[in-house]
C-alpha cells in the first residue's frame, strides 16, 4: 500500500471515529446524568424526568433523525437555543446534568458557524458554571452570583481559546485533506500520461515497421539475391575446390578454412535476409552471447582484441531490438577492421529500464565525424546505415572521434519486451 493510500485511510478511520462519538456521546452523557439524580432523589423528579425526556426528544428530532437540515444555520441555531434552554433548565434543579452541559461545546462547533460558536460556547459555559456551583438554588442560598458570573467568564474565555485552536487544527485538516486529493490526481495523471507514453512508443514502433518494412525488405531481397548472395555462392564455390586441389602449408590452409567459413555464414544470413527471418546468431542464443560470439569470431579473424562487457539486467528484447544491436555491433566492428587501425575494440551491453544501450569503443586512428556523414550521407551503409536503423526504432546513434583519439560509436534504443508492441 502506497503511503498516499495509508495516509487517506487513517484519515477516514479518524474521521468514522469522531463522527460516531459526536453522535452517541450525547445521549450517553444524558444517561449518566439522569442515573445520578435518580441516586441523589431530587425534590422535582417529575420535572427533572420530564425534562431529560424532552431533551432527549429534542436530539433524537435535530441531532439524529434529520442529518439533511444540518447544512441549515438559521434551523441549526434554533435547535442550539432549544438544546441550552433544556440543559439550563435541568441544570437548575439538578446540578449533576452539568455532565450533559458539556455536549454544548462540540454541538456548537458542528452546528453552529462564524462567531456564533463563541455565543454558543459562552451560553455553555454559563450552564456548566452554574452546575459546578450546585446548582441555581445553591447559588441563591449561599448568594453566589458573583462567583457564578466569574467562573462562567473564565470558563467561556476557555471555551473561545480551545474553540479558536479547534478551528486552526480543523483548517489544518482540510488543507491536508486538500493536498492528498491533489496529490492523488497527479499521481493519476503521471499514471495515465506513463500509459499513454507507452501506448504511443508502441504505436510508433508498429507504424515505423508498417511503413519501412515492406520496401526495405523488397529493396534488400532484390540486391541480395542479384549480388550478394550469388557472389557469396560463387566465392564459396572456388575456395572448397582451391582447398581441395593446392598443397599449401597450412597457414594458408587455416585462412582458406576461415574464408570458406565466412562465406557459408554470410551466404546463410544473406539467404535469412531475402525471407526476413532473424540473424542466424540469435537463432539459438540471447543478444549478450550473440554478440560476444560475433566479436570473437571477428577478432580471430581481424587478429584484433574485443572483449564484451554486460551490465544490468539482460533479458529478452524485441526482435527489432535484438537485431538492431546486433546489426550495429556487426557495422561497428567491421569499420574498424577497415578503418581504424586499433590494437583493441570493448563493446558494452547495457540494460536500463527504459533502454538498451550499445558502446564500441576502439583505440584506433580516429575520424572527422562531420567529414565522415557528410561523404556517407549521399547512400552509404556504414555509419548511416547504423543511423537509418537505430532511428527506425525511435533511437538515437551517438559517434565520438576526433583524429588520432580512437572512436566510440553509442546506439541507445528503447528496451521493448518481447510482445510489446503486440
């Protein structure tokens, strides 16, 4: 559970709490008060009981059995004077319904509003002042008006203070309230503006495929087939018999060996491209072994060192994805084979949350970038290739050089599970 939702529930236990004592305490103080003047046996029982029965009639009408005329000051006012007139009443004779004097103060606060709650409260401390001196005939007899009048003056003054912090606190109540509702709309809309996000990265990536796909593959298909694919078979073709017919050491055996092996695997990728399958190293293995086993070979090959570095979380990608980084790693290091003249090359697999980012860094000779897009941008294959690919999936291809400085070639991609564009 989120701390918005505990937050949220303590609030409405809180408040369930205080609403179910605001509604029963009355009646139970009621209770009480008659209990022990029944014990104490005034002089006018009859008046007393027929006084607690009205009283009681009194907040099972307004209090209880109407929560509809509560939103009603001038109605909600006539019911408080009613309320204060019975207790003092009750009071006068019987001084133990002081107890019941005290439901003056919440009833004030929840009925009554503005400055009238003071009114209300010095009206029900006067009541309480009186039953805390014994009561009206106690008054006459000992002649206690003054210290009557003092005690219910300090007692409404003590009255309006705590009334005047109940409302700060009340205020404080609903600015909270406040800030968690506006608090849990936000979070609703970051929620439904993820999801949206979401929806519309999906939604680009199918309509990116739907729009490239067919003419790229019917473009690639042809100049595989008319070149590629027949050259490949041609060269495939002249190695197995030049291993067959020349005695060579075996140095030349070995690199007639690899050379054969070369041209059997790109004939197969080339034959996997025309019907659109993916590569032949993800056939069987996971990008992160795909990878490493394309810069391994291509290191025993190229005689220079590669080493592949994972971090993150691997886990199964999209297609698109998958080959897209393997295409990269495949352009990147074949640029350096050509190009860069460096005694290292380190690759970096890394899976983020929202990405899957893939390094070539080398120690070569470097290049002017600038130089280097503008000669390429006319309809070469080779950094804007890498380019045209990584930004078919709403990625993005960063290259670092300079000359001399060696080369890093970044292409960071969206990290959509498998199915997520479904």
């Amino acid at each position: 559970m989120s701390i918005e939702a505990e937050l949220r529930e303590e609030f409405d236990r809180w408040e369930t709490r205080q609403n179910l004592a605001f509604r029963l305490a009355p009646y139970f103080l009621l209770a009480v008060s008659v209990i022990i003047t029944l014990l104490q046996q005034p002089a006018r029982l009859a008046t007393v009981l027929v006084l607690s029965a009205s009283a009681a009639l009194w907040l099972l009408w307004f209090h209880t059995l109407h929560p509809r005329w509560h939103g009603n000051p001038g109605l909600m006012g006539f019911y408080y004077t009613g309320l204060v007139a019975l207790t003092a009443g009750l009071v006068a004779i019987a001084p133990w319904y002081g107890f019941f004097a005290f439901v003056g103060y919440p009833q004030a606060v929840h009925y009554l509003t503005g400055r009238w709650r003071y009114v209300g409260a010095a009206a029900t401390a006067t009541v309480s002042a009186a039953a805390f001196l014994g009561g009206l005939a106690n008054i006459r007899a000992d002649n206690l008006w003054l210290a009557w009048l003092a005690v219910g003056a300090i007692s409404a003054m003590l009255a309006g203070a705590i009334f005047y912090f109940n409302e700060m606190t009340s205020h404080r109540h609903d600015m909270q309230r406040q800030a968690l509702v506006a608090l849990h709309e936000a979070n609703a809309k970051l929620e439904a503006a993820l999801t949206e996000n979401a929806g519309l990265q999906a939604q680009l990536m199918v309509q990116a495929r739907e729009a490239g796909v067919l003419d790229e593959r019917q473009r690639m298909a042809r100049e595989i087939h008319d070149t590629l694919a027949q050259g490949l078979a041609g060269i495939l073709t002249q190695l197995q018999a030049a291993k067959q017919i020349l005695d060579r050491p075996d140095s030349v055996r070995e690199h007639l060996t690899t050379a054969i092996d070369l041209a059997r695997d790109s004939l197969t990728e080339a034959r996997q491209t025309v019907h659109a399958v993916q590569p032949a190293a993800l056939a069987e293995a996971r990008l992160p072994e795909a990878i490493s086993e394309v810069a391994r070979r291509w290191s025993e090959v190229s005689r220079i060192a590669a080493v592949l570095t994972t971090t993150g979380d691997p886990r199964p990608m999209h297609a698109d994805v998958e080959v897209t980084l393997l295409r990269v790693a495949q352009e990147a290091l074949a640029n350096v084979a050509k190009h860069a003249q460096a005694g290292r090359v380190g690759l970096t697999l890394s899976y983020m949350a929202d990405l899957v980012t893939l390094d070539v860094v080398d120690d070569g000779v470097g290049f002017d970038p600038d130089r280097r897009t503008r000669a390429t941008s006319a309809g070469g294959y080779g950094l804007a290739g890498m380019r045209q690919r990584v930004q078919r999936l709403a990625g993005r291809l960063d290259i670092e050089s300079e000359p001399g400085g060696g080369t890093a070639i970044s292409a960071s991609v969206p990290a959509i599970p498998v199915g997520g564009t479904e």
